[in-house]
C-alpha cells in the first residue's frame, strides 16, 4: 500500500502541473490574441514566444511515452511564429521555410503512427484540398506577386497532410483521427486567413483569428499524441 501511495501521490502532482500548464498555455494564447487585436507589437512579442514552450512543458509532464521528434517540431514552428511578428517579406520566407520543416516533421510522425493501406483514401481525401488551394492560388495570384510561391510550397504538404488526415478518418472515424483531421483544417483554414489579409481591411481581427486556429490546431495536434501513444501501449505486451 505504501508503494501504491507513493505512486498516486507522484501522479497527481505530475497530472496537476500538467492541468496548470495547460491553463498557462490557454491564458497566454488568450492575452496574445488580444494583444494581436489590438496590434499591440508589445503584448505580442511578450507572449506569442511563451505559447509552444508552454505547450511543450504540458506535453512533456501529460505524455507517457514521449516523442523526441514532436518536441523538435513544435521548437520549429516556434521559431517560424517569432519569425513572422517581424511581418517583413524576408522574414516571412524564413518563416515559411521553418514552417515547412515543422510540416515535415509532423507527416513525418503521422504516417509512422498510421498505416494507410492503399493510396486511394489518400487521393480521394486530397481532392477537397487540392481544390480549394487551386481555387484560391487563381483569385489571389496577382495579389500575392512573388508570395504565390511561398503559398504553394506550404499548400504541397498542407494538401499531403490534410488527404491524409481525411482519408484516413474515412478509413476509421475513430476519435484520434477525428482530433487529426480537424487539427489539420484549422491548420490549413490558417493559411488562407493569411490571403483574406490582402483584401479586408481589419487585419488585426484577422490576424486574431489566425493565432485562435493556429492555438487550437496545436493544441488539438497535441491530444492526438497523447491518444496515439495509448494506442500503441495497449498493443505493447504487458511486462511480467
């Protein structure tokens, strides 16, 4: 009993420093969208940086079976967000380039989780995206000038992770794939809030939408870690 007690004791307080993280990371994605509403640089540039370390302390203290992989690419997406507060053409090209990065870290670690066995849901999941990207890659082409490539090699792995996620909640509607397909729609609806920017005035209530999609996205991203991670252990044998 003395053992047991030791061990409930260990794991509520690693669940509560979890919970307080994770009310850290909801409170000060919340001060930055206000901040982002306001355009008030100050407030962003003081708590946009804190968002993904918080999110990757929660991940850390809530995960039993932690991936190395996930933490470097949330330290990529990290960087590409701090980038992109400069809000300068360079710096949004080094921005998407880590943002890349991150996307290919993420597929990278889906596709080893999940065994598609064909690639028609893979197509067949593909097309609404690849759609819609056509679709809006026409109406804003002349609006984006040399910001179109950029678009278009984000949207390649956006296309490739949104098929995937699609076609495989098709495939199995269970509730991890049903956490990856909506992570990945907020994911990509963020990308074409991006290109409304450039013909609505209010970008900062744009902009606050974008970082609610983006917060949601990760954190969404996040449970379906933690949800995958059960699944493997389950069909881990039970040590004796």
């Amino acid at each position: 009993m003395g053992k047991q007690n030791v061990d409930y004791l260990r794991n509520f307080k690693k669940n509560k420093l979890a919970s307080l993280l994770l009310l850290g990371f909801l409170f000060v994605s919340f001060i930055e969208i206000i901040g982002e509403y306001n355009e008030d640089k100050a407030l962003v540039w003081l708590t946009k940086p804190l968002i993904l370390p918080l999110l990757i302390a929660y991940y850390l203290k809530r995960s039993k079976k932690i991936s190395n992989l996930f933490i470097i690419a949330l330290l990529f997406s990290w960087v590409a967000n701090l980038l992109f507060i400069q809000n300068t053409f360079q710096f949004i090209v080094y921005g998407v380039i880590f943002f890349v990065i991150y996307r290919i870290l993420i597929i990278y670690i889906i596709v080893n989780k999940v065994k598609m066995p064909s690639l028609i849901p893979l197509v067949l999941g593909s097309i609404p995206f690849i759609f819609i990207y056509v679709s809006v890659t026409l109406f804003t082409y002349n609006a984006l000038g040399d910001g179109v490539y950029l678009f278009l090699l984000q949207g390649i792995f956006t296309i490739f992770l949104g098929g995937f996620s699609l076609g495989n909640y098709i495939m199995v509607s269970n509730k991890p794939n049903s956490l990856l397909l909506i992570s990945t729609m907020f994911m990509a609806f963020n990308q074409f809030v991006f290109l409304l920017k450039l013909y609505y005035h209010e970008v900062n209530i744009l902009q606050a939408f974008a970082m609610i999609l983006f917060v949601l996205g990760q954190l969404l991203l996040t449970m379906y870690m933690f949800h995958t991670e059960k699944q493997l252990q389950r069909m881990e044998p039970v040590k004796t």
